[in-house]
C-alpha cells in the first residue's frame, strides 16, 4: 500500500491507493501543524496515516511506499529533504511574519525514512506537474509548467520533455522573483520584500488588504470597482511572471492550480492571459493558460505520480 501526502502553508492532506491505477481512499486533511519541534509536520503525517488505515481496517505495516508533495524550498542535510518553506517554517523572515514557530527548517524526509520502507519527496508544483503530464491538462506537451496560487506561489517546469529540478530540488520558485521593492506591506515568508509570492499569494492578499483574497475576488465578481482595480493589479503581477516562464523556457502550456485561482478561475483565467497575449509574438503565439486538469485534487494525484 502507497501513502500520498500534501504539504501546503495551509494544509496536510493524506490518502492511501493501492497503487497508481487504484482510485485514492480515506481522505484526510487538517491544518499543517507549525508548533512544537521542528519534526511535527512529519508527525502530523505518520499519525494521519495511521488515523486512515484504523478507518479503513488496513494494517499500517503495509505502508511501505510514501509519496511527499510539499511546498518548498526545501534543503538537503545528509542528503535527505528538510522543509525550508516560508509558510511553514517562522524563522525564515521572523516575527514580522507572526507564524508560531522559530523553525529554520522543518525535518521531513528523515523521520519518515526511519519508517517507511521508501520515501521520496518533491516540490508540490513539480509533482503536480507530473500528475497533470500523465492524467491532467498537460498531457502530450513537453514545453509546459504548472503553477499553483495558493497560500503561495510555486511552479514546475518542463523543457523538452525533462522535469527540471535543480541542485536540491528548488528549480521552479519562480514566485520568490523580485517584482517590485520598497514596498514593506509585501513582506514575504522568505524574507523578501517585493517578490511575486509577498504580492499576490493567498496569505498577502489577506495581510495587504486586510480580507482573504476570496472576499476581494467576490467583490470583483459583483463589479465592485475597487476589488476589480485590486484584481486587475494582482493578475499583473501573476501575469508577468507567467509571460517571464515563457519568454525564458520557450513554453507552449502552463496549466494553474491552487486554490486562490481555482476558486476564482473564471473570473481570473482571461485576465492572466491578456498579460501574455500580443507580447513578442514570436515567443507567445500558442502559448495557452488552462485550468488544471485535476482540478483542486491535483496535489493528491501529484503525490500519487511520485511512486511510480
């Protein structure tokens, strides 16, 4: 039996299967747990795994098999993955960020490793890019990422058919690029000032604007002139960033998951895309923005897409 783990700022989400062409069983999902030692994520997840094979009446010594989808960046101590996220982990940026903790990382990999029998981790916009390549919008592209705008920014990148991933597994962070500075209400996890996740990511929506970005994007709906102005504002940011991935890497495809544009997809999609068209068109022409195929369970299928 195969253990498929979610790890977002927001949330840790864990099903079982079978295997890769098994349907996903006992959901379960919860806060990502951010006090106490810097181990607790890891705990979180061996306790959620356990909580699901007790439901579903599975020896949890079957478990052999953990795929980790998880917010990054992440960092390599003895080769093993520590979670060096800025949602995650209160040390990065300090207490300006006001998260719980001190963590500088948070320890993943390793405790993991010591139970299970084969453990592998990855970015979770690189897994999902993997799941949207075999089952999702991305099938049949090999010039294409995938990017999340949730609680942040992440993104996944292929180039001619090759998942990139760089020296500790960090190629895709594309939301901690500089946009703009000076701006002290755009304080990023990481401790950047300016970049595109301290922005437009879901928690600097909320501390920007003082309400959670779907309450803004409610109002956009309804024509409400400010959250629209606001809207059009965030979509710029997301939008250059988006235009920068395909000027740089040549794409054809990026598919957009997360729940920030999930839930606000139609309002958002044409938006970003009219930052993309009609910009040197020898690099745009083609180039297509789709909502994921997976809709909002592409990081549990993303984890799934790891263990084979």
């Amino acid at each position: 039996m195969r253990a498929c783990v979610d790890i977002g700022g927001t949330k840790v989400a864990v099903s079982l299967s079978a295997d890769s062409a098994s349907p996903l069983i006992g959901r379960r999902s919860e806060p990502t747990a951010k006090t106490g030692d810097n181990d607790a994520v890891a705990v979180q997840i061996m306790r959620l795994v356990d909580e699901i094979c007790a439901e579903q009446h599975i020896d949890s010594a079957t478990i052999d098999r953990v795929g980790v989808s998880s917010a990054g960046p992440f960092e390599l101590r003895d080769g093993l993955v520590e979670l060096a996220t800025p949602n995650i982990c209160g040390g990065i940026a300090g207490p300006a960020r006001g998260l719980p903790n001190e963590w500088m990382t948070a320890l993943l990999e390793a405790p993991l490793a010591r139970r299970f029998a084969h453990v592998r981790v990855e970015n979770d916009a690189v897994a999902a890019l993997e799941a949207e390549r075999r089952w999702g919008a991305l099938q049949g592209s090999d010039h294409c990422a995938y990017v999340t705008w949730s609680t942040g920014v992440g993104v996944g990148l292929c180039v001619e058919g090759r998942v990139l991933r760089g020296k500790n597994g960090n190629a895709g962070h594309a939301g901690h690029s500089f946009v703009v500075d000076g701006d002290a209400n755009a304080l990023c996890g990481c401790g950047n000032v300016g970049d595109v996740e301290g922005l437009a990511a879901g928690n600097a929506i909320a501390r920007r604007f003082g309400h959670p970005a779907a309450h803004l994007f409610a109002g956009a709906a309804r024509g409400d002139p400010e959250a629209l102005a606001t809207t059009d504002a965030l979509c710029r940011v997301m939008g250059r960033m988006l235009y920068n991935l395909i000027a740089t890497l040549d794409l054809e495809r990026i598919s957009l998951g997360g729940s920030v544009f999930w839930n606000n997809r139609d309002l958002l999609l044409p938006r970003l895309q009219a930052q993309i068209d009609g910009k040197l068109m020898a690099l745009t022409r083609g180039a297509v923005l789709v909502p994921a195929g997976l809709g909002d369970t592409v990081g549990d299928y993303g984890a799934l897409a790891l263990l084979d």
